[in-house]
C-alpha cells in the first residue's frame, strides 16, 4: 500500500506541473505572436508612408507644374507624361496621375479611349478640393472606378484647384495592393487594415469589398485605444471584421492621419500551442500508466526476490561457466561443479586458496595493473584474462567477470565467473596474423590502385613543371638567382618523379629491368642529386666508389633505394651536425651476421624480419635472402639516435613511419625492401641508441660487362634533323605548352590539338603536310594506338611517337606493335626526348615531308585551311 500511495502523490504533482505549464506556455505564445505582429506592422507602416509620402511628392510636383504652365495641355505634355510614367513605374503600377475637371469629368494621363467616361463630382474628396480642406494629401474613400472597374482609393492634394477648377488626382490601386501585400509571416488569415482618424476604412489586405465600405469610429476600441494611443498591441474578443477573437496591432503613421492595424485570429495563433499541450498530456497519461504499471511490478519483484535466490544455487551448479566466490582476501569460498574443467582442480585443492596461489596470474603487466586497479577501487571486473602456469600441466587461460558484494554495506568480497578461453585465444590468435595479411594484401591492392589513377594526371602534371623549369635553366645566366630558382623547381618536380615511381614500383606497375649496373655510377649519380636538398648541417659522404663493381639491378630502382636510404639517414640527424656515409664494398660471405640470412634461395619469399642483440648491446634487424654467394655490399651510415627497439619489428610495415606532422609516408624502407628482395638480395639493420645507425644492402654482383648506359659525359653525335612540322595529340594543356614549346626552340613548326579526332581529319585532309605526330595514349574518344593504327592506314609515311604519363596496358613492345616508331614515358628528359625525335626524322629513315604533329590540348589550333 505504500507503494501505491507514493505512486498517487507523483501523478498529483506530475498533473500539477502539466498545468502551470500549459500556462505559462500559452502566456509565451501570445507574448511571442505579439512582439511578431508589432515587428511585422512596424515594417508595413513604414512601407505605407513611402508610399503615401510618394504620392504627395508627384502630386506636390505635378501642380507646380501646372500652376507654372497654365495654357499646356497636360495630358499632352511631356513633362507630365514623364512624371505619370515615374510614378506608376515607382510604385509598382499601385499609383496612377489623374486630371479631375471642374465639372468632375475625369481624364487619364495619357489620354485612353478604351475608358469609359466617369464624374467625380459625389466623390468625398471633389468635395475637398471645392471646399479647400482640410489641407495637405487627402486620402478619399475607396470607391470602384467607373473606368477601371476595380477598387482604388483616391489621394488629392487640397488645395490644388488651378484657375479653371480642375486638380489632380493619384488613384492607388487597392486590389493590386493587397496582391502585393507579403503575408507570408503573418500566420493563418492574418489581415492588414488602413483607416483614416475618423475610421474610414481606406484599404484590406487581403482585399475585402465588405470591409473597405466600413467605418470604425463608432466602435470603443477605435476611440479607447486607437485615437488615444493607449497600446499598439491588443486583444480583441469580438473582432469588427469577422466577431472573432484577434491579436491586432495597430500604429498611427507618422507623416499621416492614418492608422495601419494588422491582426491575426487568436484560434490560429494558439493552434500550436494546442498541440504542443494535447502531447504533454497524452505524454503524461502514458507515465501515469507506467507508474501503476511499476508499482504493481514493484510487488511482484518482492515476491520474486526470494525465489531468485533459491534459484541461483541450482543455476550456479549447472552453468558451462564457473561461479566463484572469494572473500576480502581473494581466497576461494564457493565453487561450483566446472572446477575441475576449468582449474584442473579439486574442490579441496581450490576452497580457503588464492588464484595466485594456484597457478593463475595476469595475462601481462597492463592487465595486471587494469585488475589490481579495479579490486583497489571495488569497481566491476569484466572478461579480465588470466594465465595458468602449473608443472606438469598445459597452460590454460580464462576469462574472470565479477562484481564486489557487500552486507550491511560493509565489503565482503567478489563473485563472478570464469570462463575457460585456451582454445578461444589461440583462434583469436591464428585470426590476426590472418587479419594482418590480409591487411598487408589489401594495402598493395590500394596502393596499386591510387599509383594506376594519379600517375597518368601526375606525371603529365610534372611533365610541364620539368619542362618549363628546364627551359628557364637553359635562358637564365648561370650564377643568377633566376637560375638558381629554376634549378630548384627542377629539383622538386624530379623529386616528384621519384616519389611516382617509388608508388609504381611498390605496387608493381613498372616491374623493373634487371640488367648489369655499375654501382659506383649510381651512387656518384645520388649523391650528386641528395647534395642539395639535405640541411646544410648534414655532411654527404662516398666511400670505396665502386668503380668497376658491378651489380644486377634495374638501374632506376637501385637509385630509388640509395636515395629513400640516404633521406632517411638524414633526418635521423633531425637537423643537427652529422654524417651520412656511403660505402661500397664486397659482401664477405663468411660474416657471421650473414649466416642468419637464407642463403643459396631460388627467390626470397617475404617473412617477418629477423631481430636480435649482439654483444655489444647493438639491435639487429635482417631481412631477405641471398640468391648468390658473390655479392656487392651497399651501406648507408647515419650518426643519429638510433632506432627504438620497439620500432625495428615494424621498419619495413607499409606506411609505417615515426615521422610527425606528415614528415614521411611510410613508403621509402617498404619500396627498399621490396625492391632489394625482389632483386635476390638481403638487409641488414644495425643500430643503438646515441651511436646511429646502418643500413647495409647486399645485391648479387654481376660480371664486368657493358654498362645499361653510356657513361654521362660521354660526346653524344650532333642532332642531324630537319625543320619540321609537328602536330601534338594530348588532352593536357600545360603539357601541350610546354611540348610546343621544347619542339619550337629545336627548330620545328608545332601545331597541337586536345581532340584525337580532330588530329585524325588534318592528317587524313593532307596526309603530305605532316612529318610526324607525338600523341597522349590515355584521351577522351580516342587511345593513342588506335589514333596511331589510323594514321598509319592513312599516310603510312608519318612518323608517330606515343608519349604516354602512365597506362597500365601499354609498354613498349605492344606501342611497337600498333605502328609507332617509338615510346616514351612522362615526364620526359627533354635532351633525350629531341634525340629521339632527331632519329625519328633522320634522313636514313625517308619520310614525305619534314612535319612533326602534336596532339593534345588546345593551343595552337588546326582549321580547315591547315595549320
């Protein structure tokens, strides 16, 4: 019964609350409505005395003029016309310019002999003008023109007679006002009302015949509150309008004996508030049942309290799970029947013990300290591991959840359950190194598909910063800052280069060329590029120069590796003064750090690297295996802090990096590793903290043989082409500029176009016209080879070069193959780009004509008279 008396005092407040409430609520609506309606009103006033206010100006204006000019024909004149014209423009075609006659007769200003002839002289403000007040702009009763048909109310200046009787008039437009009237805000069949002083009502927005024929200046409200000024805001419970109930706000215009009154129905006003009462009370219905509901719960709950607790003895001994109990001591005092499944155990082995003092411990040291934290504070324990370790036993590890428990409010220990999880955490196990490759699997798959879509846009984006920048190099002064400018956008854009290439070879879009590379070469090469971009602080150093060692290797992807090795040392130093060292040397076979490498493998397959600690405290890190017995060893030897121990399992992770603030991508020591297992070869890592760190790559030598390349100041032939016309095919137009101009500064005459198409009706229009075309592959419309198959099915005698910033299905061989004479890749070394071009054109090779045609975007653009 307490229960229920509790639960009937609640609702009486809760009912209680409900109606101040509602109140309080419907006081704030109006309070709100009203603040809305007189804001609302303000801005309507305002517009309604400019608007009255512009009507005296043209009538004040228009009789001067008259006056001034008695013997015009008004109607005729064009001053007057002008000003009629201003008016009706100004005011929206609202207000129009009348001629009243003395005799009333009424004519229009032009003259219209569509209107039907109207008299003026039973009209109020006729007799206004007759009497000669009151004085200033009179507004006359709204009245339906005999000529318009519709409503206007009629606005004269008084006096305003000229000698012969007539005045002017400025009929403003009621139906048309109250169509141009904005009551989007306020609320359902809200209304504006204009009234003289003297409660004429001289215009109803919503337009309203009824209303406009009423008077309010019998009506208390009008004299009470209107002409004494005593609120401009008000409730009305018998509107004169319509005998309901209205908020109305009213204002006395500031230049005029006018009032502008606006009002809304107090039913739509509160409509609102309404529903927002009518769902607080079925809200509070729904508590009201839910408290009887809960109350009569309540009596059950104490009913079946006891019953619970019988019942948890018998659950206890027949759960899959084990229900323990330990004292403040944490020693066993109630066990149930999986004791022996889950400890290993016999009650008597277990009951008055501590789980330490049976073998259990901690997973490891974070979960010992999150356990001991929580017995500290006697918070709830959940799904905390623990590890058995007993002789002659296998390991187990379960699960223990538990909450503290208390009588009388004094602590008396925890109960929970423990739930054996061995084979559970050796699945979860076997799932994560799953898990992790194929995480590793799907990063290459990423990888692989963000380098196909941004190396074709980048490279041709890099295209034309090389290209110009080197132009610039070529036309600034040596020594000069502009030069030096230049040379360092080079340097970026070259530097750009690499990092698409580091992509492209991590993910396998350029497999490299395996040839025999002359590693003292490569490494001059490196050096030679890294000088300028490490801080100054950072001393570059070569040791052993390797001349005359050879490796196998794709040249470009050993540079790849010497300078992501040689950028990491660096910023090892982070800043400070130091060395990065290079050295080139035999790798001695019988080094007992290189018997822990596989050796003698077919091909290297990825594991996880090896780690471990020599003797003298220097971590170690190898990686790979040895295809060969005869290698080259490359080092790269930094004079930084080291490595952390806890980072060297992780050095060659993709996108693995300690760099901040977007210092590094995580992709530099992954594309080494790839590319140096790929190669056959091996990694070495040794470190320590405060001496620095090695990095040691060891690649199969290769018999001395003829270098993959001329050396670089080897004398190349001087260029033996022709002036030719060249037509250029790319949908870039940056590279199409800078194509252009590295072809016209070799002599030739350049045209390009963005549309293969295009490209393909010039040379088909006078096949003999062009010498050569250098084409994109990857255009809208259009591949490269197949513009180049048409071509050549065209005038078999052009010469074509597919220049192409990257696609994943086409090399070389196969642009061969659809009729090219030659292939590049972007962005080009414009040295070696003009040599190709001279040998295309050479005279050996007979062409038709001397041309060259570029395609690409539009800059110099073909017609049908030709290029």
């Amino acid at each position: 019964m307490k229960v229920f008396g509790s639960t009937v005092a609640l609702l009486g407040a809760l009912w209680g609350l409900v109606a101040v409430w509602a109140q309080s609520e419907r006081s704030e609506v109006m309070n709100s409505n009203a603040q809305i309606l007189a804001q609302l009103n303000s801005a309507i006033a305002e517009q309604t005395n400019g608007l009255l206010k512009l009507a005296e100006v043209a009538l004040t204006t228009a009789n001067a003029y008259w006056q001034a000019n008695p013997h015009q024909d008004v109607q005729a004149s064009p001053a007057m016309l002008a000003l009629a014209e201003e008016l009706r423009h100004t005011s929206d075609g609202l207000l129009d310019l009348v001629i009243v006659r003395a005799d009333g007769e009424i004519d229009s200003i032009p003259p219209r002999a569509d209107l039907r002839a109207a008299n003026a002289a039973e009209r109020d403000y006729f007799a206004a003008q007759t009497a000669g007040s009151p004085t200033g702009l009179f507004l006359g009763r709204p009245v339906l023109g005999g000529r318009s048909g519709e409503w206007r109310l009629t606005l004269t200046m008084v006096p305003g007679r000229l000698q012969d009787g007539s005045f002017l008039i400025a009929p403003l437009n009621l139906q048309r006002l109250a169509e141009l009237r904005d009551l989007e805000r306020m609320k359902p069949n809200g209304a504006v009302t204009i009234t003289r002083t003297d409660g004429a009502v001289l215009a109803r927005a919503p337009f309203d015949e009824r209303i406009i024929r009423m008077s309010f200046a019998t009506t208390p409200i009008f004299n009470d509150i209107w002409l004494k000024n005593t609120r401009t805001v008000y409730l009305s419970p018998a509107a004169v309008t319509d005998q309901k109930p209205r908020l109305i706000s009213v204002i006395r215009l500031k230049d005029y004996d006018v009032f502008v009154a606006i009002s809304a129905p107090v039913g739509d006003l509160l409509a609102p508030w309404r529903s927002r009462v009518a769902e607080v009370s079925i809200a509070s219905a729904l508590i009201s049942l839910l408290a009887i509901a809960t109350a009569f719960y309540l009596m059950r709950s104490l009913e079946r309290s006891a019953e619970s607790r019988r019942r948890f003895v018998d659950i206890a001994e027949t759960a899959s799970d084990l229900v323990w109990e330990v004292d403040t001591a944490m020693r066993f005092r109630f066990i149930s029947n999986r004791y022996r499944q889950v400890l290993g155990l016999e009650e008597e082995q277990i009951l008055g013990f501590t789980p330490e003092e049976l073998g259990w411990q901690a997973l490891d040291a974070e979960v010992e300290a999150r356990l001991v934290s929580a017995l500290k504070a006697r918070a709830p324990i959940t799904e905390v591991p623990l590890v058995q370790h007993r002789p002659g036993a296998p390991e187990k590890i379960a699960a223990i959840s538990g909450r503290a428990y208390f009588r009388n409010g004094k602590f008396c220990g925890y109960r929970g359950i423990m739930t054996d999880i061995t084979e559970r955490v050796r699945q979860e196990k076997e799932r994560q190194l799953r898990a992790e490759r194929e995480a590793q699997t799907s990063k290459l798959e990423v990888l692989g598909q963000l380098a196909g879509g941004i190396a074709h846009d980048f490279n041709n984006l890099l295209g034309a910063i090389l290209g110009f920048g080197q132009f610039l190099v070529q036309d600034s002064p040596p020594g000069s800052p502009q030069r030096r400018y230049a040379e360092r956008v080079v340097m970026a854009g070259e530097r750009g280069r690499g990092l698409v290439q580091q992509i492209l070879a991590f993910s396998r879009r350029t497999p490299g060329a395996p040839a025999a590379v002359l590693v003292g070469e490569v490494v001059r090469e490196t050096v030679e590029l890294l000088k300028p971009t490490i801080p100054s602080t950072t001393v570059l150093t070569v040791e052993h120069d390797g001349n005359g060692v050879f490796v196998i290797a794709d040249r470009s992807q050993l540079g790849q590796i010497l300078v992501n090795l040689c950028i990491n040392a660096s910023d090892a130093l982070d800043g400070q003064p130091g060395e990065v060292r290079v050295t080139i040397d035999a790798a001695d076979a019988g080094r007992p750090v290189l018997k822990r490498l596989p050796v003698g493998v077919t091909k290297p397959t990825p594991t996880a690297p090896l780690t471990w600690t020599d003797e003298e405290g220097f971590d170690w890190v190898g990686t790979g295996g040895l295809t060969s017995r005869d290698n080259v060893s490359i080092t790269v030897t930094d004079t930084g802090a080291g490595i952390p121990r806890e980072h060297l399992g992780q050095l060659f992770d993709l996108f693995f990096t300690t760099k901040l603030n977007g210092g590094g991508t995580g992709l530099g020591l992954a594309v080494v590793h790839r590319v140096v297992t790929e190669h056959g070869g091996a990694i070495l890592v040794r470190t320590k903290a405060g001496v620095g760190t090695v990095f040691e790559v060891i690649l199969p030598r290769a018999a001395a043989g003829i270098p993959d390349r001329p050396p670089a100041d080897a004398v190349s032939e001087t260029p033996r082409h022709r002036a030719a016309t060249v037509l250029v095919v790319d949908d870039d137009e940056d590279f199409c500029a800078m194509m252009q101009t590295a072809l016209e500064r070799l002599g030739h005459e350049v045209v390009s176009a963005g549309d293969p198409a295009e490209a393909l009706a010039a040379i088909t229009e006078d096949p003999s016209l062009w010498g050569l075309v250098v084409t994109d592959q990857t255009m809208p419309g259009m591949k490269g080879t197949d513009l180049v198959r048409r071509i050549k099915a065209t005038a078999p005698a052009v010469r074509c070069i597919i220049c192409t910033g990257y696609s994943s299905s086409l090399n070389e061989t196969e642009a061969l193959a659809a009729g090219a004479d030659a292939f590049r890749t972007k962005p080009l070394d414009l040295d070696d780009f003009a040599a190709q071009v001279d040998r295309v054109l050479t005279p050996e090779r007979p062409a038709p004509c001397a041309g060259v045609l570029i395609a690409g975007a539009v800059h110099g653009r073909l017609d049908s008279d030709g290029p």
